[in-house]
C-alpha cells in the first residue's frame, strides 16, 4: 500500500502542474491576436506570436484572426424612388483591426458580419432609394455607377470602425430585378420603349412632311420671282429692240430700205424647196433687181406683195 501511495502521488502532483503550466502559459500565433480576459474583461491583448503567462483559472484567453476575412453578404431586396424592388448581391473583404473595441462590441465573428450586413444593407437602401429602377437598369452612366459604389464603400468603411473593424473593399456582384418581377418588367420596359420609338417616328415623319412643304413653298416662291423677271428682262429687252429699230429708221429713206429688206427675206423663203413660181408686178423694186445689174435707188415700198405660189 506504501508503495503503491509513493508511486500514485508524484504522478498526481505531474498532473496537477500540467494543469497549473497550461492554465498558466498560452501561445498567440502568428495570425492571430491574444487577448487576456479577466472577469469579462480584457485586460491584456498580444499582437504578436509568442508564448505568453495569464492567472491561471482566474484569466482565459480570446483569440481573434489577424488576416484578411471574406464575408459573402446573402441577396437581399432594396425599394427605388418609384418604389419597385431590386435585388443587391455584395461581398466585404474585412480584418480586425482592433481587438479590444472588436470584442467590446461584437465579441465574435459571427455578429460582426451580422453588423457588417446591416452597415452594408442600410448604405444601398439609402443610394439606391434616390434612383428610379428603369435609370439603375438601362441608363446610369459606368462612372456614376462607380460614384455610388465608393460612396457605398466609404459609408460602410467610417461605420465600421465604431466596431474594431476595417473594412477593405465592398464589391457588387449583383445589382439586378427580383427573379419573380424579371418577365413583368422587361415586358413593361420593352412596351414603353416601343411605344416611345413610335412617337419618334411619328415626330420625325411630321417635321419631314412640315420640311417638304416648306422646301416646296420657298420653291414655288423662287419660281414665281424668276418668272417675274424673266418676264420683266423680256419686256426690257423688246423695248430697247424697239428703240434701235426707232433710231436706226428715223428717216423714210431709212424706212423703204428696212421694207425692200423685208421684201427680200420674204422672197427668200418663199423660193426655198421645191420649184416655186413667183408673180411679181413688173414695177416691184424686186423685179428691176432681178433684171438689171445694179440698184441705182433704194426702191420705193411695193404696192403688190409678194405671193408664193405651190
């Protein structure tokens, strides 16, 4: 029994002092901190690794990453200014930052991405509240996009230092219609955009219509004028015809020469084809020209015309 006692006891004192050594010492690794909790309270934090001493079964130790966390946010709905819903799918990619606020206020990671949700929630609720579905699916412009996604960011980032937190990047994967409203407002979406390509089309076939009637109208006015001025050109011109003829035969001599002119061409086209017989009266200034050599006078004005005959 002695010796049974002499054996049992050492061994039971080895076991005590493992228990008080491991109550005693505790390693921080090198991705991790090490906080010293006493009576709910941290009273120590160890950033880095090592092996460090704690009260034994008074102190416990609360570890928290120091790497990078990746935080999948689940889908969820926000409501436009028209009050149509759209669905919001995001990540976070967020660290501790400071391990005695970080357990102060959320304790674990757990509820620090329940935090981290609603900060994420609350920021797109408010940007997207001020924005009407059809501007967020077809007409915002990539840089203004971009504009609300850093704002988003720099919303999330400032409210979640309150927590320890420091939030590193917000990324949108998904900013599309709920999946039971897809059919219905791209029916709607494609209706109002026909409806407002016909307008269109109607709007430019009138101010074609409206373009030609004046093309025609400034047309018909340009012809009316030049006609005027034709006519008025016409008129001047035969006028001043007339005024040379005046002056050129001012005298009665001037007058029977332009006649037995006349009298000539007449002849002259009446002798054209075929053979012709001419009657002319023996006193005609044209009959002595035909029979003798030269005109000594101007003739007088014939008193017979001269008559073609077939």
């Amino acid at each position: 029994m002695k010796k049974t006692l002499k054996i049992a006891i050492p061994v039971f004192l080895l076991i005590v002092l493992i228990a008080v050594a491991s109550q005693t010492f505790y390693v921080v690794k090198e991705n991790e901190y090490g906080c010293t909790v006493r009576f709910s309270k941290i009273i120590d934090t160890k950033s880095e690794p090592g092996l460090y001493f704690k009260v034994p079964f008074i102190d416990t130790v609360k570890t928290f990453p120091k790497t990078m966390l990746f935080y999948d946010i689940p889908p969820s709905e926000v409501l436009t200014l028209d009050k149509k819903s759209m669905t919001v799918d995001s990540y976070i990619t967020w660290q501790i930052d400071d391990p005695l606020l970080f357990y102060q206020t959320v304790s674990t990671t757990t509820a620090a991405e329940n935090r981290l949700y609603d900060t994420t929630y609350n920021a797109f609720k408010t940007k997207m509240g001020v924005l009407n579905q059809d501007d967020i699916i077809n007409d915002l412009p990539a840089e203004e996009r971009n504009v609300i996604y850093e704002e988003i960011k720099q919303e999330v980032m400032e409210k979640s230092k309150d927590y320890g937190i420091s939030v590193v990047d917000v990324k949108m994967k998904r900013l599309d219609l709920p999946t039971e409203n897809e059919e219905a407002v791209y029916t709607r979406m494609i209706s109002e955009r026909t409806r407002d390509a016909e307008q269109y089309r109607a709007e430019g076939k009138k101010q074609a219509t409206q373009l030609r009637t004046d093309v025609d109208k400034q047309v018909g006015v340009s012809l009316s004028n030049a006609r005027a001025d034709a006519e008025k050109i016409i008129a001047e011109g035969e006028g001043e015809y007339m005024r040379i003829l005046s002056e050129a035969f001012n005298t009665s001599e001037k007058q029977s020469f332009y006649e037995f002119v006349l009298s000539i061409e007449a002849l002259e086209a009446a002798m054209k084809g075929e053979s012709k017989t001419i009657i002319l009266g023996k006193d005609s200034p044209i009959t002595k020209v035909l029979l003798s050599d030269k005109i000594e006078n101007t003739p007088d004005i014939p008193d017979t015309p001269v008559i073609p005959e077939q």
